[in-house]
C-alpha cells in the first residue's frame, strides 16, 4: 500500500466513529462494519497455554546460569590447562663424556688464547715505540707498580 | 531483569499467541512462535526501554507468523482454510455462532497483509493505534484508513462467502 499523508479523511473520520461509536450508526454499511468489529471482537479470548509458559520460564532460568557456567569452566580450563603449556621441560643431564669434552674444549681454547696473545706481542713489541709520557710530572700516583724516578739523576748518574 | 521478564510474559503472552493463532491458524505453530519470540526478548530485554517490549514482542511475532506463512505453499494453506461441510443454519437462516466464527477466522486469513493484522490488533485485540503504528511501522492516519479498508473487504468476502454457501 502506498504511503499516505497522515491528515484527516472520509475513511478516517468513519473509523474514528466505529471506535468511539455509542450506537448503532445509521449508514447501512457503516452499521455492518460495526456489526463485523462486535463479532472480530469476539474472536478474543485465547490465552497462552500453561505449558509453554512454564516452557518458557525454564529456558529463561537455564539461559542465565550459562553464562556463569561458562565463566566457571573457562577460569577452570585456564587453570588446568594454561601451566601444563607453559612447563618447560628439564635440560637434560650432560653425561661425563660430554662433560669431560667439554672441559678439554675449553682448556684448548684458552691455550690458543694465551698462545696467539704471546705470539703478537712477540711480533709487534718491536715496532712499538714507547713515548715520553713525563710521568715524573704528573703529581698523582697512577701506576704505582712503576716506580717514579728522577730521570735527570739518572742521566746524570750515567 | 527476570522479574521484568515475568511481567511481561503474564501482561502479553495471551495477546501475543492470539496473534499468532489468528495469523497461523495452527495452535502447535503459534506455541512455537510465542516461545521462540519471549526467548529473544529475554535475550533483548536489556536494550529495550520500558514501555517498548510491548510493539517489540508483537512485530517479531508478526514477522515469525508471517515468515512461516511465505514457507507454506499457497495451494495448502487456501485449501486447509475453506470449510468444507456445509455451515448449519439456525431455523430463520443464520449461521450458528460457532461456525460462523470459524469461517471468519478463516477468511481473516485470506486477507493480505498489513490488513490482516490490523484487524486482529485492533478489531480483536483493541490495541490502541499508536502501539499499533509502532508495531506495523505505519502513521496513525495509515493505520485507521488500512483498518478501515480492510474490514470493509473482508466483510464484502465474507457475503460473498455466505451467499456462495447459499446458492
């Protein structure tokens, strides 16, 4: 049906007067529309079936305790399940071979370590010349293992 | 929330199976429907307002009934409507009250929709127009004039009807 404008009509004055009507109207047809909304009146009555309304009572309780069900067996699930993933398992116990092998890898390396140390000292101690620091100036101990003396004494000593 | 619920299901749960009885025109279909239906109002009842589950529960039962209806085949639902024995008469030539009810329940299943459930709204059920509106998404103005027009057609049908029975 179309889309009226909702103003005032013939049809909307007529259903206006069969709703608020006292008596019977004097239009023929009007009156056997009244007659015809007495008896659609009469169809009232039914009323909803105790059971299903029961029915429906029990699903309503049954749909509320779901969600608190369910929040129990997550936090539950979590619980349980959540340390079992994230147990790492033990390292394994090295044998005493491996131990063994290990160590000698080790003393192997810091052999090598000293002797490659040795060797380039050996081989650029040469070229290194040491400068003049003026240590004797300087007013602070700063490598004591080193004894400060007066150079000029013992320039003057040789 | 379930107390509101409750409410609800005592103040409308007559009118909404009626509905769907008048509608339907099955008993065991209109049971299912009206529980289907309380069931998502209870599912919804925290986002309607109060005052609005009323025109909400009616229009999803309106829609569910009229839903069910498009999956019947048309061939059916005309056949199961029409009664097929003769009505009774009373000695001076009325129908007896009782089949004359069931016939005009069936022709009120003929009529075409919004016609249909305006009259059962208002002409069974007196609901008021603006919840009627609200329920059928029409202006107050659309729903006096289709309710008019509507009872005037289906009592035009119902003569038709009676006079074919007399012939």
């Amino acid at each position: 049906m179309n889309k009226l404008p909702d103003h005032d009509s013939p049809e909307i004055r007529a259903e206006d007067g069969l709703k608020r009507r006292t008596g019977r109207p004097r239009d023929a047809e009007l009156a056997a529309d009244a007659g015809l909304m007495d008896e659609l009146a009469a169809l009232s009555g039914e009323r909803l079936p105790e059971p299903v309304r029961k029915r429906v009572l029990r699903m309503v309780r049954m749909r509320r305790r779901a969600p608190w069900m369910a929040a129990a067996a997550a936090v539950l699930g979590v619980a349980l399940i959540v340390p079992l993933a994230l147990r790492t398992p033990a390292p394994p116990e090295p044998s005493r071979a491996e131990t063994l092998e290990l160590k000698q890898a080790l003393e192997i390396l810091g052999r090598t370590g000293r002797d490659a140390a040795r060797f380039a000292g050996s081989q650029l101690s040469p070229h290194l010349a040491s400068p003049e620091w003026g240590l004797e100036r300087v007013p602070l101990k700063i490598f004591p293992q080193y004894p400060i003396t007066d150079r000029n004494e013992d320039h003057e000593k040789s | 929330m379930e107390r509101r619920f409750r409410h609800l299901l005592d103040e409308h749960g007559n009118r909404a199976f009626q509905l769907a009885s008048l509608l339907l025109g099955q008993r065991q279909e209109a049971e299912d429907v009206v529980q289907d239906m309380f069931i998502k109002l209870w599912q919804q009842l925290g986002r309607l307002r109060p005052g609005e589950e009323q025109a909400w529960l009616l229009a999803c039962v309106r829609n569910a009934c009229l839903d069910r209806l498009r999956a019947r085949s048309r061939r059916r639902r005309l056949l199961r409507l029409v009664p097929e024995r003769e009505a009774a008469e009373t000695p001076d030539g009325r129908l007896l009250d009782r089949q004359r009810r069931e016939l005009l329940r069936c022709m009120l299943q003929t009529l075409p929709e919004p016609g249909r459930s305006l009259l059962i709204l208002r002409d069974v059920q007196d609901t008021d127009v603006a919840t009627t509106a609200a329920i059928l998404d029409l202006t107050p103005g659309q729903v006096k004039v289709y309710t008019f027009r509507a009872r005037r057609n289906l009592r035009h049908l119902m003569e038709e009807r009676l006079n074919e029975q007399a012939a």
